[in-house]
C-alpha cells in the first residue's frame, strides 16, 4: 500500500533548481510540491551531507571524493555555480538541516541513501538513525504517512538501516525488476519497490502490486508516459520537469 504523495520533485526541485540544494527543494515548493526525493552520502567525519555525486566536480568545483572532506568544509561549497550565476554560493546541505526544513514544511520525504563506495553499512545505519529520531513523535503517534520513506540501489544500506531502525519503512530500489525482486523485498521487509521507469512493463507493474507493494518510478519527466504508468497501477512517482508535471497531476 502506498500511503505517500503521488508526484514528488526530484533532487530537490528537479531540473529547475541546482540539484540537492535548500534552492532545489523552495523551488519545489514554490511549484506547490510538498513531496520530494533526495540523495545523502556521509562526508569524511560521518556526517551525512544531501549530494548524489561520491565525487566533486560536476555540482561542486573541486576535485576528489565527497568522503575526502569534513561536512562543514562540503558546507562551505558552492552547490549552485553549475547551475547559474544566480545560484552562486549555494551550499551542499547537511542531512539533518535539509530534513528538519522538510518536517517544518510539511514536505515529505524519500530519502535515497547513496552510500560512497565501501560505506553502505555505514550510511544506511547513520542515515535511518537521524530519521528516527527526528520523526520520533510522529513514529510514536503512528502517523506513518508522514514519516520518511528511505530507498537505496544498496541492499547492505538497506539492511543497515533496518538494524538501525527498523521501524521506519524501506523502499528496494532497482533500476530493473530483478528475477529474484521479491525475495529482496522480503527479506528487507520493504513496503515498496523503485523502479526505473524506462525498462518497466505493465506485466512487471501487475506483479509488484498484485505482491502487495507500492510502486514508484523513477524519474518520469514526459506527462504521456506518467499516464501511462499511472493507468498500470504505479503509486508514485519523481520527476525533473515539475513544470510540466504539477503536485496533482495524478
Ligand atoms: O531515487 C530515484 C532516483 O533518484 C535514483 O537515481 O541517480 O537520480 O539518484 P538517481
Ligand atoms: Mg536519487
């Protein structure tokens, strides 16, 4: 069962904003989004910072490994040049404030845990820990619909994240439906599957759902094709053009 928003804004405020950045995300909410997905690695002291590269260079000038630097020192670069002179100096996020506005603002969140090479353990357990305790009331209170959905292509993050805390829901992310899916899904006890939306089939969407799962596609940015998936039964799903695809689309 899906119990999320429908649409949500990828990395932020897709392609409209630098990605990942506190820019991104009031970018999507002045588009009306209240629903958004996000990626966070750990920087070299453990703190999780919201970046999808392991690596500097494409969002962020510099060179080396996220993972090379301390977060207050990823803090202090610019997230935003790549994007616009207009987005100049907007910093790379820490975790804990980009996921302390969203619960402010009533955005919900999936977070993608993306692990830097070698750190799954690491990541997922960090990651799930610091949503736990920032949803505590609302994890108390039962109300599940708002508290963070975590995702990760990393079954060991996953796996973490579960012994970490367990009571917040997981989402296997796949960029195609593996022959073996369900039993991956079992045994992270996930509530949903994230799947690529490009390789996904209306046989493979009847299945996942039929398995009693929720559904979500990743990243739909054609509003043909987000019908499409929509009549196949998809839950949900994130997009890059939340100019072309609005809140309430679905
Ligand atoms: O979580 C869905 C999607 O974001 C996965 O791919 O590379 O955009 O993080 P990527
Ligand atoms: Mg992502």
């Amino acid at each position: 069962m899906w119990r999320y928003p429908r649409i949500l804004a990828h990395r932020g405020g897709g392609t409209l904003a630098p990605e990942n950045t506190m820019a991104g995300l009031r970018c999507g909410m002045a588009h009306g989004f209240r629903a958004v997905e996000f990626d966070v690695m750990l920087a070299r002291d453990g703190v999780p910072v919201v970046m999808h590269d392991p690596f500097l260079g494409r969002t962020v000038p510099g060179s080396g490994n996220v993972f090379d630097y301390d977060a207050r020192e990823l803090a202090r670069m610019d997230a935003g040049s790549w994007f616009g002179t207009g987005h100049a100096g907007e910093p790379v996020p820490l975790f804990a404030d980009f996921a302390r506005f969203c619960q402010a603002n009533g955005v919900w969140m999936n977070i993608e845990i993306k692990p830097a090479p070698g750190y799954d353990l690491q990541t997922g357990a960090t990651v799930a820990r610091m949503a736990a305790q920032l949803f505590a009331t609302e994890l108390a209170a039962g109300e599940l619909s708002r508290v963070p959905l975590l995702s990760s292509f990393s079954h060991a993050a996953l796996e973490a994240a579960r012994e970490a805390a367990p009571q917040l829901p997981r989402a296997c992310l796949m960029s195609d439906l593996p022959p073996d899916w369900q039993h991956r899904a079992e045994s992270l006890e996930a509530v949903a599957i994230h799947l690529r939306h490009r390789h996904l089939t209306s046989g493979q969407a009847r299945r996942v759902k039929e398995a009693g799962y929720g559904l979500f596609c990743y990243t739909v940015n054609d509003p043909q094709r987000a019908r499409e998936l929509l009549v196949w039964g998809v839950d949900a799903f994130c997009t890059d053009r939340i100019d072309l695809i609005g809140p309430s689309f679905a």
